[in-house]
C-alpha cells in the first residue's frame, strides 16, 4: 500500500492548536448540557408559581404539594421521552447527558417550586425581616447608600443582593432576596451536578451530587451550602490536576493553576466559612500529592510548583484584601447557641441548618438502633470503609476522607472548650461537611465497587476494558429511581418549610406570611387577616 502525502502529519502540525470545529465539537455536549439543567430548572419554577393555594392551612399545604408532585411527575415523562428520541438522533452518551443535566434541573426546580409556593402572596422571603434575611436586607440598605458593611463577612453575595435590588426591586431588597433565593434553589442542582462532573460521569454525579442537596442545602441561606457542595468537587479536580501536572508544559500548567485560582477564590468570596472547616483536610491532601510527584523527579515538581503558584497568586490578587480582614477577625467570639450545640458532638447525620437551641427542645438527636447508631449513620460508615478499601488513592476519596477528620478534629476541639471558654465557635456548622463528605465516600464505594464488577467481567469475557458506560436499560432504570428519590426528598424538604406557629422550619414560612408590608398592611394570606 502507498501511503500518500496527505496522509503524512509533520510535527508543526501535530503541534497546531485544534481547530474550532473540534473544539465547539468538544465543548457542545457541555454547553448542552448545563442549558439543559438551567433550563429545566427555571422553567419547573416559574411553572409551579401558578400553583394557587393558601399555604397557611394544612388542606391548601397538602393540595400545594400534591400540586408539586404532579407537574414533577408529568416533567419527568417529557424528560423521560425526549431522551429516548434523542438515542436514536444523537450518540447515547450525549443524549444521557443531556437527560441528567434536565434531571438535576428537575430536582431542584421541585425544591424552588416548592418554596415559591410557601410565599404566595407575600413579597418577604423566608424569615421575613429576621434572622439573617433581615441582615441581609440591612447590609443590601447601607452598600446602595455608601456605608460599610461588615468587613468578615464573605462581600460577593451581599453585593450581588443590592446589584440585583438597584435593578430589578428598587426600595424592595425583601422582594429582592425572595427572587434570587428561589433562583440560587433552583440552580444548585444544574450547579452542583456541573461541579461533580468535572470527576464523575453523568448518572454518578447526579446521585452523589443532586442528592446532597436536599439533607444540606437550607432554603432560607441556599448561597451558604452550595458553596460547599461545589467546593470539594472542584477541590478533588485541583488536586487530579496537580497529580497530571508533570505530563504538562510549563504554560499549561500555568493557565491551568491561574483558572483553578478564579475559581476558589470565587467560591471563598462567595462563602469562606467552608474554607476553615476544609482547611486541615485539603492541607494534608496537598502534602500527600507533593510527596507522590516529588518520586518522579525535579521537573515534575517545578511544574506542580508552577501551577500551585499560579493558583495562589490569582486567589490572591482576586480575594487577598478579603482574606486579610477575615484573619484579623478570627479572633471575634461567637457565642450563639445552635439547636445541637447540647448534644451528643459525634452525631452529625442529619443537619438542620442555623436553627437556635430553641429547636432542642424535642428529643435530639433521634435514638439510634444499634448502640446508639442508626441506620443512615451505618450506610455511611461501611461507605467510608468500602471508599478506602478500593479508593484510597483516588484523589476524591483522599480529600472527602481527610476533610472528614480535619473536621472532626475541629469540631472536638471547639466543643471540649466550650465551658471553659463559654464559646461556640461555629463548630455545629461541621455537621454539614461531615455529612456531605460521608454522602461522598458511601457514593464513591458504590462506583468503585460497580468499576470493580465490570472490570471483572471484563477479563471474564476476554475484553480488553470495561464497556465505555452502562446500557440504555441500565441509564433507564437509574434514572427513574433517582427521580423518584429526587421528588420524595423534594417533597418532604418542602413540607418542613410549610408555615407554621412552632420551632420549626415551618417557622421561616409562617414569619414570611405574617410580617407587614412596607405600606403597613398584612400579607394576602396572613391568619385571620393579622401580622
């Protein structure tokens, strides 16, 4: 056979940049991907605010959320269609990407449908002028009319409150949060899943990603949590990348640690507080991922050396003036008492946000049933063990597990000078990591072992790896069974924020309904006409 000059490359043009037509054929499926999640996600929301009921009576609540369940369970089977035409149009793993990215948007377009209907016909947000939204809505005041706010408290989300209130609420910065809060709901889901995409395929990153979202996110501070649930997928990525660095040129691992640098320093402008709780954990990991690279050889650690510089320098430059104010202030004591700040510090299982000790006053934590120890808190502990067993060098499993301890260790030893200091110190706030990071390595036991499985059959059938992603009937099925966790969990997160007159979460929709207008009258639904 004659091989033909057009078939010969020279090195210049195996060196060229890809064309534009292979990078849009690239990056497409992703784009598609995230407007498909976005997409779903606003249009679910914007469909449930025509969902008409009083949500300060139990029959309008339950007629509210079956109301929910409906349009969820109808979305769906569009959802669920349009991706079975689409395997038949467009390669299966696209048209699974895509069914993903919808579901993601679905889930927590449920969550914000939901919330919107605990606010018919009040313009106030959860908590109303309370709380931290009353806070909030104080700060939004004082940036329009040129005064400080406070210099600790992470600026991106405060400032984007009064962006937002300038254009679209003027003189309203209740209306204001209201909105944006229902779209933060709403996008952490396409969010979320984005994030844990950057490691994970698609059906793995919407069970490990979107159902952390329900147990974590609050609906009264959503901008708080899901600065976490992105966080330590996009931590886990830094950390693969900074184990490929050798295998890249000095200019790629530049450009590669400057983007990494934007995007923490985004993240901790946005929310820091999971920055000091994640900090003895991503500091070990580090330590783990030099010493790895360190075996290949000088070069391959100048390059690591390149890249953790580039990151820190743009983290710098973008947060540094922050991060200056935020130590000087470290120093503040913090005294609020947290609904689990008297009880048992080693349960963690189930988070409920920012609630005062009032909300102790039932019994808390729940009774376990083994020593103590209930169910999820045994899922979680085989999924730790079964994570480390098979994973211990993945670098999503290294970061989960030692952020896991570094905050534990934190947590103990804020709680165990508690009395002495008589000082809280935020430590209940570990809850949330400790479950997320448990959720994440019960998650990644489950793909490693199924990696394992296939991977066994595999070389049973004399095949060279495993097959490249699950069937269709496999997809199918996973799918229908994370939608119908994702509308179980949306309800009942729902329904623990319909109004009510009692310490509970019902207790943010009930002052949201009763808390007078601006003009001094009571919202459309307020009992008996009364705020």
């Amino acid at each position: 056979m004659t091989v033909t000059a057009t078939m010969v490359r020279t090195p210049e043009q195996l060196e060229a940049p890809p064309e534009r037509t292979s990078l849009l054929r690239k990056l497409g499926p992703g784009v598609l991907e995230a407007a498909a999640g976005g997409s779903v996600a606003i249009a679910f929301t914007w469909l449930c605010m025509f969902i008409r009921v009083n949500p300060m009576t139990r029959i309008g609540q339950v007629s509210g959320l079956a109301a929910l369940q409906l349009r969820f369970l109808l979305a769906f089977v569009v959802i669920a269609l349009v991706w079975a035409g689409l395997s038949r149009w467009v390669s299966r793993p696209v048209a699974l990407r895509l069914a993903c990215g919808s579901l993601a948007g679905l889930a927590t377009g449920l969550y914000a449908g939901g919330i919107a209907v605990i606010l018919t016909g009040t313009p106030w947000p959860l908590n109303g002028t309370r709380g931290d939204s009353g806070q909030l809505q104080r700060w939004v005041d004082d940036i329009l009319n040129g005064r400080p706010i406070s210099g600790v408290y992470p600026p991106l989300f405060p400032h984007l409150l009064a962006y937002w209130t300038e254009i679209f609420n003027p003189g309203r910065p209740g209306a204001a949060l209201k909105i944006l809060g229902l779209l933060l709901i709403a996008f952490t889901g396409p969010a979320v899943y984005l994030a844990w995409r950057l490691v994970l395929p698609p059906l793995w990153a919407l069970g490990i990603g979107v159902i952390s979202v329900f147990p974590i996110v609050h609906a009264a501070k959503p901008y708080v949590d899901v600065a976490l649930l992105i966080l330590i997928p996009v931590l886990a990525k830094f950390i693969a990348s900074l184990l490929a660095s050798p295998g890249r040129s000095r200019r790629a691992a530049l450009l590669t640690g400057a983007g990494y640098g934007v995007a923490i320093a985004g993240l901790f402008l946005w929310y820091s507080g999971w920055f000091v709780w994640s900090a003895p954990g991503v500091f070990a990991c580090l330590a783990l991922t030099l010493a790895k690279v360190g075996r290949q050889g000088r070069d391959a650690l100048l390059r690591v050396a390149i890249l953790l510089g580039a990151t820190a320098t743009a983290f710098l430059l973008l947060s540094g003036s922050y991060l200056g104010r935020l130590l000087s202030g470290s120093d503040t004591p913090d005294t609020y008492m947290y609904f689990d700040t008297a009880t048992d510090p080693a349960y963690f299982a189930m988070w409920q946000g920012d609630q005062p000790g009032a909300f102790a006053d039932s019994a808390w934590p729940l009774p376990g049933e083994l020593g103590g120890v209930g169910v999820f808190m045994l899922l979680l502990i085989a999924g730790l063990g079964v994570a480390l067993w098979l994973g211990s060098s993945v670098p999503v499993v290294q970061l989960a597990a030692l952020c896991m301890l570094g905050a534990l260790g934190l947590r103990y030893w804020f709680a165990s000078h508690m009395e002495r200091d008589q000082l809280v110190q935020l430590y209940p706030r570990t809850s949330a990591e400790l479950l997320y990071c448990g959720i994440i390595l019960c998650g990644m036991a489950a793909y490693l072992l199924s990696q394992k499985v296939l991977a066994q059959r595999a070389a049973a059938d004399g095949a060279p790896r495993p097959v490249a992603g699950p069937a269709l009937r496999t997809s199918g099925a996973v799918l229908c069974a994370l939608a119908f966790f994702f509308a179980s969990a949306g309800s009942s997160t729902v329904d623990r924020f319909m109004p009510a007159n009692q310490h509970s979460w019902g207790l943010f929709g009930w002052t949201a309904q009763t808390t007078p207008l601006p003009d001094g009258k009571c919202p459309k639904f307020a009992p008996d006409g009364k705020c």
